[in-house]
C-alpha cells in the first residue's frame, strides 16, 4: 500500500491544526483523523496502537511553501580571530567560524548555493532536516562530491521548526575539525516572544605548540579512545563567551555539540533552565535541566528566565561531563532595573507518544558495535562486524513501527546518529524508558544497549553511523533504506 493511501488523510486532516501549532510554538490537539493503517497491521494490533499513538507527532509532509530564502555559502581556507583571537587557520564557510546562522520560517523553500574553494572535494549535510534524499550531502550515496572550483545548489522545505545545523559529510574528521560548520534555525511562523533567542555553537580544538590545529587527522590515538579531544574548548569559536542579560529576560538558548568527539553536560549555575527541545523537536512538556549529556551531532534547546533580583550578577556555565570540570561561558546580569518578564506557555509538543510495552516487542533490527586491528588506520570501527563498503542496506518498510537496537560491544562511547528520521528512546540496556523528546542522535556508553522505536516517514537511501567522527571514518558507517514512491514522480502528480 502507497502512502498516499496510508497516510494522507491524516496529512491533510492535521492541516489546519498544525498551522495553529505552528503560530504558537506547539502542537496541536487535533480531532482524530480516519486513517488506513498500512497493509498487514491488523486493526487490534500493538503496532496499530503504537502507529495511533505516533501519527499526531509530527508531519509526514513539508508545509505549504510561503516564501523562498537564497543564500550563499563559500568554503575556503581563512584566518579567523578565534580561540582567543590569535589568528586561527581554518576552513570557514563564508570566512567565520562558526559559520553563518541562517534563519527561516517554517513554510520557506530554502536554496542554497555552495561553492567550494577548498583543496579537497566537499559537500554539505543538513543534519536533522528532513530534506529530500537527494538534498542529503552524503557523497557516492546521495550526491557527488562537490569539486575544489564547482558549486551545487541544496534546495528543500523544512518540514519541522528546530535548531538543526550544516556540515560537510567529505573528510567530516578533517573538514569539521578546521571549522565548517554553521546552524540552521526554522521558526515557528509566529515563534514565541523570548527576550532574545540565541545560538552556542559548541566545540574543541586540538592546538599544536605554535598555537595551530594539530594537522593529522584520524590518528590511532583517536581511534583507540572517543575521536579527537582538543585541548581547548568554545563557544562561538570564543573561550571566554559571555551572553549579556538584563533582569527578568527570558532567553531562549539554543545549543549546538559542533566536536568531534567531546561531549559536553553544561551546568548553569543559579539558574534554573527548563529543557523545550531537543535535536530540533519540542519536548512533550518543558523538562528541568539537570544532567544532560549533548553528545556530537545532538541540539538542546533551553528557557531560562533570569531572577528579577540579579542586577550585576554574573552566572557561570560549567561543563560536568568529565571530571575535569570547566567554565564554559558566563551570564553577565546588566545592573539595572528588571524588564517584565514575558509571559507565555513554553513551546512543547504534546503529542510524542509513549509507545508503553513498545519495549517488549521483538527486535527488527540489531547493530553491533565494535573495532577489530587493520585498515589504512590501523583501527577500524564496524556496524556488524563489516565496515563502511561491506554491508548490505537495511530494509525499513515506510509508515510502519521499527524497532531498532544499537548494541555496544566495546568499551568506548559512540553517538550514533540515523539521517533522515527521526526515533524515541524506548529501553536502555532491556530495562523501559520514557525520554519525552524524539531525537536523531543518541550517545551508547560502554557495553550499553539502547532500543529506540521509530516509524520511518522519509523514503530514500539514508546514512547512519557514529558521530564521533574519527569512527565514522575509519567504517562505523552503514546504509537504511526506506522504499517509497520517487519524490519527483510524487510532487508532478500532486
């Protein structure tokens, strides 16, 4: 059964409500559509009930287009006043790191032209957009790899409202590690009133002694351990950022983990942050933020308001992943009077199932994860026992309820991330859980499993792998396939 027929009315019944949701930074409580379940889900079913469940969360299709944005990026070699502005080498989109933040409605077409004047190919992956596959950036799968000298134009509709973020998927180790990257914000159409809505990019940087990056990439260091840990850390390329306040703002903080291997659990120090979103969606309700670990790859979005009687404080931001612990950034209070805070419902999506006994059923598909000696690095990460270029795409049947489970063997951490869908944490190590939020990344520990239920919406050939990215690139990398209709034919016939 197509999923004209299978989804469709839900599609076009949530239209109106979700344009609701959407002006007001939530999602809706719709009237339950009639749907036809998809061909071989018997009515009583737990999968029916878990596709019920799941249907209201999110669209299967992009909005409506309002608007087009253009935009440009430029990748090329620069010096950037960064890491304490001693004139950083780097690779810079359009000469910043990071680069630019581009913000768009949800409803606008985005197109953007890249041009690449790097010594290496290059392309771009929209991380957690749910773009057409074609517009996906990973080379030899959806795409060549953009040449030193040639352009390409990535043109797609945001189907979600989130903080998402842009990167090469060439020499991801090298290419990220030397700063190219940017985010992408999609605002609801009427976003919430926040004080000030504000992006942290954050990340590390591995400095030779003359204060440069270090210039080998994908070393067996980074391999045997959790990738490239730098030895200095920022926020917006600063070690010393600083967000300026008044008393009584509520601030909107969106954070993004750019690394390659460093996680990060940031601590805000007399301040009590409420989590909103995270990997781009909204929370089922707004969660204290109290240990969160953002792992590469992952978002996490944040209401903070600040006290009324803080003039002249100063807040630190602390990051407790390790024990090491260390100043992220600051707060800094300005002494004066306090503005009225704003108030309004914080943003969240009531609709993220909680598939209960989801975690009882049987798996559909397992992913071992684990090294073995050998390979041009001498350490290769396997998905199965295979490395990137030996295995065989997994088949994911479109509209239907998957259960997926990553099991780690070894004893390194490895956020694994699934282009192109979105999941729910549903059990880690056999034991339920309830994480209120969707994601596509999440951190394994050593020896942990996790199981995470999914209902793939998006057809196409979509990559998964390790978003520490010397493991990726050394072959915890593996192909899903999501078969559907082609998305050309399906555009030309509505």
């Amino acid at each position: 059964m197509h999923r004209s027929s299978t989804w469709i009315t839900r599609s076009r019944a949530l239209l109106c409500t979700t344009l609701i949701a959407l002006n007001s930074g939530c999602t809706p409580a719709p009237e339950k559509p009639r749907f036809s379940l998809p061909e071989g889900v018997a009515p009583d079913s737990t999968e029916a009930r878990l596709l019920e469940e799941f249907y209201p969360a999110y669209s299967a299709d992009a909005p409506t287009v309002t608007a087009t944005r253009e935009f440009a990026l430029r990748a090329a070699p620069t010096e950037a006043d960064i890491v304490d502005e001693k004139g950083l080498k780097v690779w810079a989109f359009n000469g910043v790191v990071p680069g630019p933040t581009f913000r768009v409605r949800i409803g606008e077409k985005v197109k953007i032209t890249l041009t690449n004047d790097l010594p290496q190919p290059t392309t771009i992956h929209w991380h957690g957009v749910r773009v057409p596959n074609a517009m996906d950036g990973v080379p030899g799968v959806t795409q060549p790899p953009v040449e030193p000298g040639e352009q390409f134009v990535y043109e797609f509709v945001p189907k979600d409202a989130g903080t998402f973020w842009f990167h090469p998927h060439v020499r991801g180790s090298e290419q990220i590690e030397r700063g190219l990257y940017g985010v992408l914000v999609v605002e609801d159409l009427k976003p919430p009133p926040y004080s000030q809505d504000v992006v942290w990019v954050l990340d590390d940087w591995l400095l030779d002694e003359d204060g440069q990056i270090y210039p080998h990439f994908v070393t067996r260091h980074d391999l045997a351990h959790d990738g490239r840990w730098g030895n200095v850390a920022t926020v917006n390329g600063s070690t010393a950022e600083q967000l300026i306040v008044k008393p009584g703002e509520r601030i909107r903080l969106r954070m993004v983990d750019s690394a390659n291997g460093r996680m990060f659990a940031p601590h805000f120090e007399g301040l009590e942050p409420m989590i909103i979103a995270v990997d781009g969606m909204y929370t089922r309700r707004p969660l204290p933020l109290e240990h969160f670990e953002i792992s590469p790859g992952n978002r996490l979005d944040v209401d903070i308001t600040i006290p009324a009687d803080s003039g002249g404080k100063t807040f630190t931001v602390v990051d407790r992943f390790t024990r090491n612990q260390f100043v992220l950034a600051t707060i800094r209070v300005e002494d004066v009077d306090a503005v009225k805070s704003p108030q309004f419902e914080a943003p969240r999506n009531e609709h993220v199932p909680y598939w209960e006994g989801a975690h009882e059923l049987d798996v559909d598909h397992v992913y071992k994860l684990d090294a073995r000696s050998g390979g041009p690095h001498g350490i290769e990460w396997m998905i199965n026992d295979k490395v990137w270029g030996e295995h065989e795409a997994s088949a994911l049947p479109p509209d239907r309820w998957t259960k997926v489970r990553f099991q780690n063997e070894s004893y390194r951490l490895h956020p694994m991330h699934i282009h192109g869908q979105f999941f729910k944490v549903i059990a880690r190590n056999d034991e339920p859980v309830d994480e209120p939020y969707f994601r596509d990344t999440v951190l394994l520990k050593r020896k942990e499993s996790v199981d995470v239920g999914m209902v793939p919406l998006d057809w196409g050939n979509w990559l998964m792998h390790c978003h520490i990215l010397e493991h990726a690139e050394s072959g915890m990398r593996t192909l899903l396939t999501v078969e559907g209709e082609n998305e050309e034919k399906k555009e030309s016939a509505d």
